[in-house]
C-alpha cells in the first residue's frame, strides 16, 4: 500500500495556500515552528486561522513580523530586503531539518536563482532574489518541503495549475500573468486560465508543486484519508480561493499507475516541414508524449503514424490541434493506464560547471540517474570540451555525491 498526496490547483498555488492546506491536512503546527526555528531567524511567530473562501472553511497560514502582522504575499513585497542565493543556502545549510529536506530546499532556490538569472542576463552568483528571497517567502519554501516530508508520500501529483490572468506589479515594473519567473518555472507544466483578473499562481507556488510534483494530470485512484484546504489572501465570489491537498492511498499499491489517453492516426499526403511545428504545438497544449513511426499504408504507400499521449481532460482540444494542423480526416483514441517512476531534478556540482539531473525513484528506492543533455551540451561549447567527456564527468560526479 502506497501514500499518494494530490494538489488540487483549481485556484493556483502560492507558498501560504501550500502551507496552509498542508496544516489543514494534519501537519502539526507546533513541529512546523519547531523545523523552521532552526533557520536562526529571529523576530516572528507563525499562526494559522480559520477563514472563509466562498463559503468554504479553510487554513490561512500566516508569518508575523515584528512591529506588524500577518501579511499578504506581494511581488513588491520587500520587507527583507534582497538577499543572495549564498545567503539563503547558507541559512539552511545552518538549519536542523534533514539533509535530503536541506538538499531539496537548496535545489528549489538554486532552480529559481537559474530562472531569475536567465531572465535578467546575469550570472546565478549576482542574482539576488527579490520576492522569493524575502523572509515570507523562505518560510513558505522551507516550511512546505518539511511539511511535505512530514507526510511522507510515496508519490506526489498535481492537477493542471490555474493561474489566472490580468497585470501583476513586481520589483522590476508591471508585467502580465503568469510573472515571468512563474512562466519559466512552470514550462512542461500543464497551465490554463479560469479568466479570473489576478495572480492565483505565485513563483513561489510554482516552484513548490513543479519541484514535487511527479506526474500532472486528474486525481489518481486512491482511498481519500485527509483533506486540507489552504485559503489565499482574497475571498473571490463564487470560487473558493484555496489550494486542496488530498491524501490518501492505493489498495493494490499500483501508486504509480495514471489514466492517460492515447490518439492516433496515420498519415501520408502532408509536407513532411509540418510534422516538427505540430509535435511543438501540441507539447505546448500539455501532450505528455508526441511521437512518430514509419508505417506502410493502403496502395503500398509510405506513410507516418502519429500517437500522441495526454491527460484524459486535454483530448477534445488536442483531437482539434491534429485535425486543424494536419491532413487527416479521422483519429482513434483509447484510454489506458501507464506506470511511472517518481521523478525529480536535482542539481548536481560538476568540475566543470552544475549539471541537473532527472532522478527516478520506485518505492524511495533510486532507479534511474541521468544528467540533463542540454546542461552538458552548453557547457561543452562553453568550454571547448566533447560532449561525452563532459557527460562522464557529471556521471562521475553525481556518482561522488552518492557516496558522500
């Protein structure tokens, strides 16, 4: 029997709404404060209250600083002022959590330094991390891969995130949603818009369930234990404004099995230009996998199979996207069951530069270690170096830091 907890993003997910579900859910507390004390920060309390999102009860999770009160989580927001990636790893390198709760918190601000930096053309050391880097929001990261931790999943999912729409004002000027920051670390990520005229996904809830989050798509089947529901900062009229986390198990321990729907169709008359723009098309709808085969059609004609696996919720637009942007005049379709290993990335310090790597798990039990090609193939045009030489070298050290 296998634990599976689901995010339900059906108003987007910021950091407080994450911590919020998950105190709801059962997380104590009393050990949240006792985890997050360790971080050495001095001069605020946490509280959760009960509220109301339309109609519906829920926790709001709040940080008090000193001379004010609970607050609401702003881009703007710099009441810490900025600090560096160095300055917050080092915090948490200072702190008592677990190594692999140090390790996966240190990996998510690494990501978002890689985000920021890449946005704003400057090395990851100059990045100072605005929003994020202030105390709220190291709360809210830390504080969500302990109370994650404290679960103990076998097996993390996420539904498709709604992240609303209209402007946004952040540190660096207004721009539109998604923020920047929370497109880049949301892409692979199946997103849409409700059409509601606000942020409902943070960087922060971005990075959170993109970086735990195993698979995306409806919730798995599972046995329902504990439900917890964590508000936003705004009551909405007619949606709840709450992140819903839902725990529970599988009886078969099949945990890793999710519905999935395979189209399908052959095709022989259509310029073969055609075929790498639709594979990008519909990747970008949220396909799971896009792929081609070479088959031999009626009249002894060489022809291409295209089969294309997605979430069961996306088949009526991506049946649209075949039909619009190919020549066939039919498609067959077919629900299944696929098994997954769990999957994270990591990042991993090479003597050549840092590498990710996509790490699979079954059960806790590591599987599958493979660094990211494109890391490797940038830093050997960066450096002169074949690509292989630079892919043993991260093998190598990724290997190193597993014995260590």
């Amino acid at each position: 029997m296998s634990k599976i907890l689901y995010f339900d993003c059906f108003a987007g997910a910021s950091g407080d709404m994450v911590l919020g579900a998950l105190l709801d859910a059962g997380l104590p507390l009393a050990e949240l404060e006792a985890a997050l004390g360790s971080l050495m920060i001095q001069g605020y309390r946490l509280s959760a209250d009960r509220v109301l999102r339309a109609g519906l009860s829920a926790t709001k999770f709040r940080l008090h600083e000193p001379g004010g009160h609970g607050h609401p989580h702003t881009h703007a927001d710099a009441r810490e002022g900025h600090r560096s990636l160095a300055e917050i790893v080092a915090l948490i390198g200072k702190s008592s959590l677990p190594a692999d709760g140090r390790e996966r918190a240190t990996a998510l601000f690494r990501r978002l330094a890689e985000v920021e930096a890449g946005i704003h053309q400057m090395p990851v050391d100059q990045v100072h991390l605005h929003e994020v880097g202030a105390l709220d929001s190291i709360i809210d990261i830390v504080g969500a891969v302990f109370g994650l931790q404290w679960f103990a999943a076998d097996r993390i999912v996420s539904s498709p995130l709604n992240v609303g729409g209209g402007m946004v004002r952040s540190a660096h000027g207004v721009f539109p949603v998604p923020a920047p920051a929370t497109l880049r670390l949301l892409e692979g990520v199946p997103v849409y818009s409700s059409g509601v005229q606000m942020e409902t996904v943070t960087p922060t809830g971005a990075l959170l369930v993109a970086g735990h989050a195993a698979a995306f798509g409806p919730m798995p089947p599972m046995r329902v234990d504990r439900v917890g529901y964590g508000a936003g900062d705004r009551d909405l009229p007619g949606t709840p404004n709450v992140l819903r986390v839902i725990v529970g198990h599988d009886d078969d321990g099949e945990s890793h099995a999710e519905r999935v729907v395979v189209l399908e169709c052959e095709i022989d008359d259509m310029n073969p230009q055609i075929y790498g723009v639709l594979l990008e098309t519909l990747y970008a709808a949220g396909a799971l996998e896009v792929f081609y085969t070479a088959v031999q059609m009626k009249k002894n004609r060489p022809g291409t199979l295209l089969t294309v696996v997605a979430p069961p919720g996306l088949r009526e637009a991506l049946t649209g996207i075949v039909f619009r942007e190919t020549t066939t005049i039919g498609l067959r379709y077919q629900e299944l069951l696929r098994a997954c290993l769990d999957r994270e990335i990591v990042v991993v310090e090479t003597p050549v530069g840092q590498v990710r790597f996509k790490i699979a798990r079954r059960g806790g039990e590591v599987l599958n270690a493979s660094p990211e090609f494109e890391d490797c193939a940038r830093i050997a045009g960066e450096r002169s170096l074949p690509v292989k030489q630079v892919l043993s070298l991260a093998v190598e050290a990724y290997g190193q830091t597993r014995r260590g």
